[in-house]
C-alpha cells in the first residue's frame, strides 16, 4: 500500500503521512526489498491497543501467582481448572482457552512429560510431579497469554534442572528480540542453551503473534532455521513459550486431539510470555 506524503498518517495519529510513519515505512520497505518477511500494518498494536493487552497480562500474571498457593499434592488438575475460571470471571475477564477450537476447560495444565495443551481432568497432583499452568485472559478483546512451571513437593534434580534451563530459554529469547532484526534470531538463542544442556527444543508447536487475537502472525520457532524470517519492528506483539524436553524433541499427540506429550516419554518444561517490541529490545506485557 503506497500513501501520499500529505495524506493522513495510516497510524491515527492525525499527523501527515511525511511528519509521521513515513521514515518508519521507508526503513520497513528497506527489509522487504532485502527479502525478508515484514509485518502488515495491521500487526503493528496503537498505544490503546498496548495498554488493553497489558491489562490482560497483568491479570494472567496475578492468576499465575496465586497458583502458587493452589497447588499442592493431592489437589486434581480440575480443580486448578476451576480456581482459574472463577478468579477469571471475578476479575471481569474471560478465560481466553474456554472453547477455543472446541478445547473444553479454561487453562492447559500440562503434567511431566505432557509437552503443552493438557487438558485438566481428575488427574491427582503428587509429590515429585512438575506441572505447566498455561493462562490467557482477555479483557476488552485484548490477550495476555502466559504459562509459567509450578514443582509439587520435591522433584529430581534433573526435573529442577530442565525448568530452570527452560526458563533461561525464555529469557534468552527475550533478550533476543531487537527491533529491525529478523524474529529467527530468537530460536537461535532458545536452542543454543537447550543444546548446552543436550535438550530437545520441541518444533511441533511455537510463539505467535497475539493481542486482538490468540493467535496471530508470526510463528516464532524456538529453534534455529535458515530462511529468511519477519522482521521485529516497534509495536508488534507476540509469545516465546519455548517447550524443552530432557528427551527427544519429538511430541505426539493424545486421542483427545490436544494432549501433546514427548515420544520418548521423557520430561518436557514450558515458560512463556507475551511481549512488545520497542525501540529498545522487548517490554514484557505479562508481569
Ligand atoms: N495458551 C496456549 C499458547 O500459548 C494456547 C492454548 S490453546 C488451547 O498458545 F486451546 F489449548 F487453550
Ligand atoms: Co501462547
Ligand atoms: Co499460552
């Protein structure tokens, strides 16, 4: 789409077009001609749109704190399940999961060598299990996806070891998101610590661009790849939420139709956040 210098800045902002995003479109112009995927415009969130995601963020982050007090061996995934639909529903908000594509319940919580998109049910928490929590609230139609890993009792020092390197994934992926650079640079840095450590970085599932919606572009691989990959401009929004098994990085999945678990049955961990890209690097909208 090619807009006149006088013509009304597309932003809203009520400036000229040339006072406004034109240098902004001419530097997102330079990448494309270069070959890289760049971002429609439509992807790129107004400050309104920042403020609503991080209000749902915000929320997402309180309900992940207060599991802390909730889980507990001898408590059923159901049962965390209904904690996060009623404290949802208080807080004004609607659990974002709550039938998407037909999945039944308002947060995935995913036990031991459940990779991502468990599904609560009359499973009984014990001593020794690691669990992911996996919440996204919306708020005024904004999303705040977020997942975070919660240990009962006193697991093996190689499952505190796998939740703690993938926790250090996500915060190297966050620590690679710069504006103008391409989003593949984020799966380079998850699988460099991943691999450190001989962890599979799962590739069946990744980050997406989120916030008027649960999912939107881009994918982010959390692994490395060699194409060319949508550059990271100011504005955009979306999830790293690498899922690093101790294992094979290979999932299938349960009759249910959502239940990813590793092939080899192995451990699998998954932290996630949603964020904005600015100027400077990443802000994290879900804390
Ligand atoms: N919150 C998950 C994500 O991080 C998506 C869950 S989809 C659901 O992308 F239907 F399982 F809830
Ligand atoms: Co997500
Ligand atoms: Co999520």
């Amino acid at each position: 789409m090619k807009f006149n210098r006088n013509d009304n800045c597309w932003c809203g902002s009520g400036l000229k077009y040339k006072k406004c995003h034109l240098a902004f479109d001419e530097k997102i112009d330079s990448f494309r001609q270069k070959g890289f995927p760049v971002p429609r415009h439509e992807l790129l969130k107004s400050q309104k749109d920042i403020d609503g995601i991080k209000k749902s963020g915000t929320l997402t982050s309180k309900l992940l704190d207060g599991l802390n007090d909730i889980i507990k061996p001898g408590i059923t995934t159901d049962e965390i399940d209904t904690w996060v639909y009623e404290q949802t529903i208080v807080h004004g908000a609607t659990p974002a999961p709550l039938n998407y594509k037909g999945f039944p319940k308002s947060c995935c919580t995913s036990l031991n060598d459940v990779v991502c998109h468990g599904i609560p049910d009359d499973t009984v928490l014990k001593d020794g299990d690691i669990i992911n929590v996996d919440i996204t609230c919306i708020i005024d139609g904004y999303y705040g996806d977020s997942c975070r890993m919660y240990t009962l009792g006193s697991p093996s020092k190689d499952a505190l070891k796998l939740i703690d390197v993938a926790k250090e994934c996500l915060n190297k992926g966050i620590d690679a998101v710069q504006a103008w650079r391409p989003v593949s640079d984020i799966g380079k840095a998850i699988q460099k610590v991943a691999h450190k450590h001989n962890y599979g970085v799962v590739e069946m599932f990744g980050g997406h661009g989120v916030g008027n919606a649960f999912h939107e572009e881009p994918f982010i691989y959390h692994y490395e790849r060699k194409e060319k990959q949508m550059i990271m401009v100011p504005g955009m929004v979306f999830t790293i939420e690498p899922m690093i098994n101790i294992g094979t990085p290979h999932c299938e999945i349960l009759d249910d139709d959502w239940t990813a678990v590793t092939a080899d049955g192995s451990l699998s961990a998954q932290w996630e956040h949603t964020l904005l890209v600015t100027e400077n690097g990443a802000e994290i909208l879900t804390q």
